[in-house]
C-alpha cells in the first residue's frame, strides 16, 4: 500500500514537471516569421502603389530598399530561431533525464534510510503518547507480583539473626534503628518486597522527620523489588527526595532511569550525562549509567561522541609542557574555539557548554563567558539539573556571584 501511494506521488509530481519541459519545445509561432509576412506585403503595396501612379518611380525605390533591409533581418532571425530550436533538444532530454534521477533517487534514498510503513511520529503526539503511558503503567504492587523472587544462599546463622530481629521489630514497631537494620537485612536476603515494606513503615514512623536520603532509599528500594521498574509510586519518592535535595546523585540516576522508562530519554540523557561529567569515577551509579546512555541517546536521536578518538598523546603533553605562555594560550583558545564553533552549531550536553563558561573563565574572557551563560540559560531553560550545572560553571568563571 505505501509504494502504491508513493508511486502515485511521484506521477502527479513527475508528469507536470515533464510536460513543462517537453512544452519548450513544441512549435510556435516565431515573431520573425510574423514580421517577414508583413514586409512582403509591404513590398507588394509599394508595386501597386506604383502601378496605380501613387508613388514615383524613385520612391518606389527607396521605399523596396527599406523593406527589402527588414525582411531580410527578419529571415536572419527567423534562422536563428529554427537553429535554436534544433539544438533546444538536448538541454529537454538532459532535463528529463534529471527529473528521472531526481525522483528514482529519492525513491532509493528512502529504501535506505527511511522507514516504509511506519506511521507519522509527529513530536505533539509522541509526547502526548509518553504522558499516556505513564498514567496507565502498572503500580508498585502488580509489579512487584509480575517480578520473579530472588534466590540467594543465606547462612543459616545469619537466616536465625534476621528472624530475631523481625521479631524485635514487631514488638517494638515504632524502633527506627531496628527498622533501619531491617530493611538493610532483608535486601541482604533477596527479600526486596519485605524489604519495602519495612522502609515504608519506617517513613510512617519518621513522618516530617523523613530526609531526602531517606525518599531516596524509599525509591531504591521500590525500583529494586520491581526488578528495575520504577512505579508512580517509587517515582513520586523520588520527587519527594529531589524536591529536599536536588543534587541527589542516586535520586537523579532514578529520575532518568524513569524518565527513559516513560519515553522521554531525551531529558534522561541529559540528566545521566550531567552525572557523568560530575563523577566521581568510582560512583556506583557510573557503570549503571555507562551502561545505558548509549541506547538512551539513540532513542533520543542523539549522536554520542566516537569513544575510539584518540585524546593527546604523551608527546602531546611533553610538547604542551615545553611550550612558553603565550604558545600555551594561544593552543588553548584554539580548542576553546573549537569547542565554541560545535557548540553554536551543532548544539551539545550541559556539561559541554558548563565546560566552555569555565574555560574561557581560565582565559580571561568573562564577558564571553557571561555570553555563553546567558545562551545556555535559554537552551537548557527546562532542565533544572542542567541550569544547576551551568550555574556554578558561571560561578567558577566569575560571571555569577
């Protein structure tokens, strides 16, 4: 069905754009041709003019003369016109043969890069389809049930001091200690679901008391006992824990995680490249993220960098170190440019333009690097994550106090 439409596209397309061509050359009437009619009709009026005494003989003459003069300008381009003509020829094919090219190549290019059968995934409606499908995703309890139980090898002596201390907590529910220790046991286990239960009894007991860390806990937890899917109800933790502490490295990793799960990885990527760009290398969330964001990008159409690239080599930096101040600078305004010119038009992540505001902070330049704020404030306007990280890039570069 949709190459029977395409093919119906490309004749109302081709055959209009065809018949304009071949129309040039089609013969009609030339203003030359016209024009040589006239002046021999003219020159029969001067013989009967003089036949009937109306003209003499040397105004008869003059008069042939100069009609004679255009009718024989007016053959001279009557040729030139037919001469034209006969080689209009070849310009039409070569036309048509580009029309052809042009629509069998797009028809080619389409086969190769385009998507035959799929539908139109206008931006309003894949947004529109995302917010359906968080509100129909299923809650913490039915995901909980659909996630197989983990099977561990616990020591028996180990099994016997976690059953005590379920029971200590029984007798004294309100124990946040015991509470806290349980919840750690009972992931130790491979109890997720028992483990959730008790950090949300905990929250019960801890009621205003509760610290971001402790929503993030609350949200972990969830997410693990769902086997890595985040609910509306770990999600809404989450907001809780953000809300307390929007630096939240393992709230943040969530959020993404969430918002990936949603179908909006374009904001979960940002998200995770900001957390990788903060680091610390050795976070456990790093490896969780690095081994992610590579198919979060490409569902959010973006092109990660080639990891394979190679970075300065040691003789790179033994140049670098050998060189005076100035030769220094000079190398580092130049990657500084660099960076500036892909930024401006390629776009790139927060980090990157975070990365820019502090370099050209080192350089000196602070009103370039008071520009390059003002720009990414604009971009990154809906990103509070990304705003936070321009921010202090703003404020190491001077240009925000």
């Amino acid at each position: 069905m949709f190459w029977l439409v395409a093919a119906g596209v490309i004749v109302l397309v081709g055959v209009p754009m065809a018949r304009v061509l071949l129309q040039q050359g089609t013969p009609v009437a030339k203003a030359a041709e016209l024009d040589m009619g006239v002046y021999k009709d003219q020159l029969a009026e001067v013989e009967r003019d003089l036949a009937r005494g109306v003209l003499a003989q040397p105004e008869a003459e003059a008069a042939r003369t100069e009609v004679a003069r255009r009718l024989l300008a007016a053959d001279k381009r009557a040729q030139h016109e037919h001469s034209a003509k006969a080689t209009g020829r070849g310009p039409t094919t070569v036309a048509l043969v580009m029309v052809a090219l042009a629509l069998g190549g797009s028809v080619w290019l389409y086969s190769v890069v385009g998507a035959p059968g799929m539908p139109d995934m206008p931006l309003q409606a894949r947004l529109e389809a995302a917010k359906t499908a968080r509100e129909a995703r299923p809650d913490q309890a039915t995901a909980e049930a659909a996630t197989p139980p983990l099977t561990l090898e616990i020591e028996p002596q180990h099994a016997e001091l976690v059953e005590k201390l379920r029971q200590a907590v029984l007798k004294n529910p309100t124990d946040q200690t015991g509470l806290r220790l349980l919840v750690d046991n009972e992931a130790r286990l491979g109890n997720l679901t028992a483990a959730r239960a008790a950090q949300q009894q905990l929250m019960g007991v801890l009621g205003d008391q509760a610290t971001p860390d402790d929503y993030t806990d609350l949200g972990e937890i969830m997410i693990l006992a769902a086997g890595g899917y985040v609910s509306p109800q770990a999600e809404q933790a989450l907001v809780h824990a953000l809300n307390g502490n929007p630096q939240d490295p393992r709230a943040r990793y969530y959020s993404g995680l969430s918002l990936a799960q949603t179908g909006r990885p374009d904001v979960a990527f940002r998200m995770w490249d900001g957390l990788l760009q903060e680091g610390p290398p050795d976070a456990p969330w790093i490896p969780l993220i690095q081994s992610q964001i590579g198919a979060v990008a490409r569902a959010a159409g973006i092109v990660l960098p080639d990891p394979s690239t190679p970075g300065p080599s040691a003789q790179d930096v033994e140049n670098a170190d050998a060189m005076t101040a100035a030769e220094r600078n000079e190398m580092i305004g130049g990657m500084v440019s660099g960076l500036a010119e892909r930024l401006a038009t390629e776009g790139g992540t927060a980090a990157e333009w975070a990365r820019l505001i502090r370099a050209y902070g080192v350089l000196g330049e602070t009103a370039r690097a008071d520009a390059i704020w003002q720009e990414a404030k604009v971009t990154f306007a809906s990103d509070p994550d990304a705003i936070a990280l321009l921010r202090t890039a703003a404020q190491d570069a001077e240009v925000l106090q």
